[in-house]
C-alpha cells in the first residue's frame, strides 16, 4: 500500500496534497540549496610536516586552532580543508570573529603556471 498518496513517486494520482503549501520537508531541501548558492572560497595557508611515526601533521598560520594530522599529505591536507570549514562554521554558530582569511571579500589576483602541449 502506498499510505494514501497514491501514485509510484508518492505524491501522484487523485491524493496529492491540494493545499498548494509546500512541505516541510521540500522547504528545508531549498533552503539548504540557497545556502549553498552562497558558499564563497578562500585560500588559506598550510603547513605540512612529516612525524617519526610516518603520519603527517598539519597547521596553519591563517586559520588560529587548526591541526590536522594523517597517513599521507593529501589525507592531511583534506582534514585540514574539514577542519577549516568547521572552525568557520563554530565562529559563526557563537557569533565569534572569522579568522581575517576570511572576513576579506576582496580576493587577490592568483598567477598560475600551467603546462600547455602544442605540437
């Protein structure tokens, strides 16, 4: 039995809601989606370096608190990109000033080197 809502998808057929109000459930879908419209990047310093035990630490000089450690640089690096996140998300949650990498709206200008093949 489909509880009612008729139709494969839930919500077809002759007992769709009626009211024209949409769920809670679909609200909070597009509210997190606006959210994310808003997602801005900012490039942060990091610094890497290998343990005697073979795992890698990581800190960084832009963002106060973080520390990452794991079995690979890249490990370590995308625990570090987490970790950054969350500390922005706690600063925010507490109404907590960001880290200055991330209260400039102004980006600067980024030169990059990249290998082109012409034959």
């Amino acid at each position: 039995m489909d509880g009612g809502r008729g139709g494969m998808n839930g919500w077809g057929g002759s007992n769709a809601p009626s009211s024209g109000m949409m769920s809670k459930e679909r609200r909070s879908t597009m509210k997190r989606q606006e959210h994310l419209t808003e997602v801005e990047e900012a490039a942060i310093r990091v610094r890497v370096e290998g343990l005697k035990n073979g795992r890698y630490l990581a800190t960084s000089p832009d963002v106060p608190g973080l520390v990452a450690e794991g079995r690979s640089i890249s490990e370590t690096v995308e625990i570090a990109q987490g970790v950054a996140r969350k500390i922005v998300e706690s600063c925010r949650e507490h109404g907590d000033p960001l880290p200055p990498v991330f209260r400039n709206k102004r980006r600067a200008i980024r030169e990059f080197r990249i290998p082109v093949a012409v034959s």
